[in-house]
C-alpha cells in the first residue's frame, strides 16, 4: 500500500471517525498509535477500530446512502500503525490530526512526536474539544503551520469542522487546511482562540436551558424534543442563528431578552452590546436594510422566497408539510 497523505494520532473515537471521513472520499488514511503494547494488545485494538470503521460505513449502506459493495474497499484504503511505526507514517504525511486523551500532558508527548517526525510543510492540527490552540502553540515545532480542527460527532458523517486560528498561523496554511477539508466534502467554518468554538458554545447553552426546563417543570423532556425538533431545530436547519436574528428583527431580540431576563434570569438572558447598539442604530435587520447583514442592493424579494424555499424543503424533509384541504369544512 502506497504511504498515506493523512495520518490520525491515536486510535480512539476521533481517530477512527477521521479515518472513516478520509476513506470514505476515496484516500489512504493512516491511523497511528504511539502507546507502547504488547503484540496482543496491539492486534486486540487493531481488530476493534477496524471493526468500528466497517460497522460505520455498513450502517450508512444499510441505510441506503451508498452500494453496501464499496464498503470493502473503503476499509482497505484504512492502515493501523502501532507506536514502532509512527515516525515513517508521519514522516509522508501532508496533514495530521492528533486525536490523543484531553489532557495537556499527552498532547505535548503527541506534539513534540509529531513535530520531530514530520516534514516541515506537513500541516498539524489539534481534534481537541476542550483545549486553546493557544495553549497548544508552544508545544509544537513549526507553530505557523499549526491549528486547532475540531469536528463535531459523528465526525465522518457532520459536513461542519471548525477551524481554530491563532495569531502565528501562516494564512497559506489556514487556505490549505480550508481546501483539504473541503475537497473530502466537509464544510469548514473559521474561527479564533475561542473557547467553546461556535457549535459547542451555542449548543451548551440551549442544552443547559432545556435541562432546566426538565428541572423546574416547566415541560416534559419528551415535549421539549418535540418543540426543539419541529420548531427551532427546522428553522435553524434552513437558517443560521445570525441570519435569523435579521430575518426576525433584532428589535424582537432586544425586547424578548429584556422580558426574559426580568420574569427567568436576569444574567442568562442579559441582551448584548451589540444587540443594544443596533437597536440604538436603527440596524434591525432585513426591514431595515441592515442588521448583523448589509441587504444594501439585494433583492429581499428573491431572499425572501430563497427562504421560504430552504424551511419548506424541511419541512417536507421531516414529513411535517402536508397537502392543501380541497374541499371547506363545516
């Protein structure tokens, strides 16, 4: 087998998901352990990550997605090396994903691994979920050519990576990075050294809160899935969160923050400058012709049916659009 261009550190959940992402679109993936095993130790995990990756790809088969035929080949295109290896594989890598345990000492054992072994126009990046990419840059040789990745579960199958930047990283890496993950059909969305990223941050926040719901009885867990599935789940599958704030009205947002932070918690639901700033200005959102958007010399017609295009594909995507009554009842 030809040597692989991606390689993925650590053959735990991150490791085996990317792996399956990359043979999925057709590339020779490398999946490398840098623990120290017995031969027995080696091939029980081996076996384990193999099966893991072909019982993903059966699933999505199974469900129709792809000819259950290619499977087989997908998982070829997959090679599991153990610690001995590590340095060849990395060594003719082109982008590595270190997917090691989340704590600071084994990513600066992966790191400096990584660094020494690679070629020095290998792009590194960081899966981790918890940790600053700030905090990772002075443990890896290279620093310009390093980035936080993060990919959001199940990894193969979300198109969305993260992309975490910091103020060394070299913006011909940044555009490679962006045109790697995309042509493997993810959709990779930028960020800084922010904690959280953007889909952890904002999702932690509606979890906690439905949480609470739970809590203080507001409504059963089975109807708060139910609203969030049929309610804001579709209309933030056709828009994004900002977008929606224009389309609605930021002034809706300034007034709804201002009446929750009075009757639930006054710092949970504490409107942001930004927000009290474009009320102030004027900036409303599409009625006004700008918001968190400039709809300056854009026909709001077009957009508007653009829309109503997006949520009624939902709609129909979830069964819940149904056809025009053709006769009056009483």
């Amino acid at each position: 087998m030809s040597a692989a261009r991606f390689v993925a550190v650590g053959a735990g959940r991150m490791g085996r998901s990317i792996a399956t992402a990359f043979a999925y679109a057709g590339h020779r993936v490398a999946v490398v352990d840098l623990r120290s095993r017995t031969p027995d130790q080696w091939q029980a995990l081996q076996q384990e990550a193999s099966d893991e990756v072909r019982g993903s790809l059966n699933s999505l088969a199974e469900l129709g997605a792809f000819d259950p035929a290619l499977v087989a080949s997908m998982v070829a295109r997959v090679s599991w090396v153990n610690e001995a290896g590590a340095d060849a594989a990395l060594a003719q890598a082109e982008m590595v994903f270190e997917g090691v345990p989340e704590t600071m000492a084994a990513k600066q054992s992966a790191m400096a691994r990584i660094g020494a072994a690679c070629r020095s126009d290998a792009i590194i990046t960081s899966t981790t979920s918890s940790i600053l990419v700030t905090d990772l840059v002075p443990w890896v040789l290279g620093p310009e050519r390093f980035l936080n990745i993060h990919w959001l579960n199940p990894a193969y199958l979300i198109p969305v990576v993260e992309l975490s930047t910091h103020p060394r990283l070299d913006p011909a890496v940044l555009a490679r990075a962006k045109a790697l993950m995309s042509a493997i059909g993810k959709l990779p969305v930028v960020c800084g050294p922010t904690p959280g990223y953007i889909v952890p941050r904002l999702q932690a926040l509606v979890m906690n809160e439905a949480a609470r719901m739970v809590q203080e009885g507001a409504a059963t867990a089975e109807e708060i899935d139910l609203a969030t599935r049929y309610g804001m789940g579709l209309r933030f599958a056709a828009l994004g969160v900002i977008e929606f704030i224009d389309v609605g009205g930021n002034d809706i947002l300034f007034h709804a923050s201002r009446e929750m932070a009075a009757s639930i918690d006054p710092h949970r639901y504490a409107t942001p400058t930004i927000v009290a700033d474009k009320m102030a200005q004027g900036q409303l959102g599409l009625k006004t012709g700008a918001g968190f958007y400039d709809y300056d010399g854009r026909d709001i017609a077009a957009y508007r049916r653009d829309i109503l295009s997006r949520t009624l594909a939902m709609l129909q995507h979830a069964g819940h659009w149904h056809p025009p009554a053709t006769t009056t009842h009483d």
